[in-house]
C-alpha cells in the first residue's frame, strides 16, 4: 500500500479541522466591531453631604456592518460610590441605557432604530457587602437594514434618581466608528 501523497494528507488535515468545527465564519459574519469608549463623571443628584458621590461612568459604543445591515451594542461600566446602604434599590426612581442606530451624514444624524435597556437599573443599584456600587451592564444587539448607507452607534444613558430633580436626565457619550 502507497503512502498518501502531501495534497491527500492536507486534504485530510482540513477535512478533520472541519470536522471539529474550528473553521472560522465566513468573512461577512466575521466583520468586527469598531468600538470607541468615553468617560462622564456623574454626580448623585439627590445628595448633598460630605462624602464623595461621583459614579464614574466609562460606555463603549460598537457598531458593525455585515453586507446591508448595520449592528450596535454598547458596554457600560461605572466606579460608583460607597454607600451606608448594600444593594440599595432606591437610589433611582428609573435608570435605562438608550441605544441608537444613526445613519451617517453631514449635519445632525437621524435616528434610525432605538431601544431602552432598563435592566441598567438593577445593576446600578447592586453593591458589593462593603456598599461599594461599581458594576457593568452590556445591552443586547439592535440591528438597521441601513442598505449602501454609513451608520453608526450611539447611546444616551438616563438617570431618574430617587425623589429628584423633575425625571429621567441625559448623559451623553461619544458615539462608535461609522461603519
């Protein structure tokens, strides 16, 4: 019996990768994301004494294309403060995370597809057993048929705090890439 010539044996090689499934995707549902992250420090609103109170807040915006369709998701992490009370679930009246699809263009871009992550909320107010409130929150994906047209992703987070301030307040972050 003949041994297998290289081309035979490579075959056999890809044909057992295959077989394992370590074969990458194609390059359509490979595209990365391209990210950019900002930073905003946002003071407790219902709180005047004389302990620090700044939530450090750090929101990464991806967008991606895959052929005609444009794909967002944001990532939201905070170094917030240290409070007497652990998993306090009043601090906010309301807390949500609004992401955005926008189509690129000079001016001021529209907003193609929004949607609200209220689930911030409970991440927020969860402390570790010291009353250290840092945490993230990553929303989940939102999609835009943006056809030959640029998009991008953008995000709104917006704060109620507990029995202040007149409702939700807005702090803006740096919108992702257009893609």
């Amino acid at each position: 019996m003949r041994s297998p010539t290289r081309t035979t044996a490579a075959a056999l090689a890809v044909a057992a990768v295959a077989s394992t499934g370590i074969l990458t995707a194609s390059p359509a549902s490979a595209a990365s994301y391209k990210c950019k992250a900002s930073k905003a420090s946002i003071d407790t609103a219902n709180y005047s004494g004389p302990w620090a109170d700044q939530w450090n807040v750090t929101t990464t915006l991806c967008a991606k294309r895959s052929g005609s369709t444009v794909y967002g998701y944001a990532k939201v992490s905070w170094d917030g403060p240290v409070f007497a009370a652990v998993d306090d679930s009043t601090i906010f009246d309301g807390a949500r995370f609004r992401l955005q699809l926008k189509r690129s263009q000079s001016g001021t871009d529209p907003v193609k597809v929004s949607k609200n992550y209220t689930g911030i909320e409970a991440k927020l107010e969860n402390s570790n057993s010291a009353g250290n409130y840092n945490g993230s929150y990553t929303t989940g994906t939102i999609t835009w048929k943006a056809g030959s047209s640029k998009g991008l992703a953008d995000g709104v987070l917006q704060l109620d705090w507990r029995r202040c301030c007149g409702g939700y307040h807005s702090h803006n972050f740096s919108a992702s890439p257009v893609v």
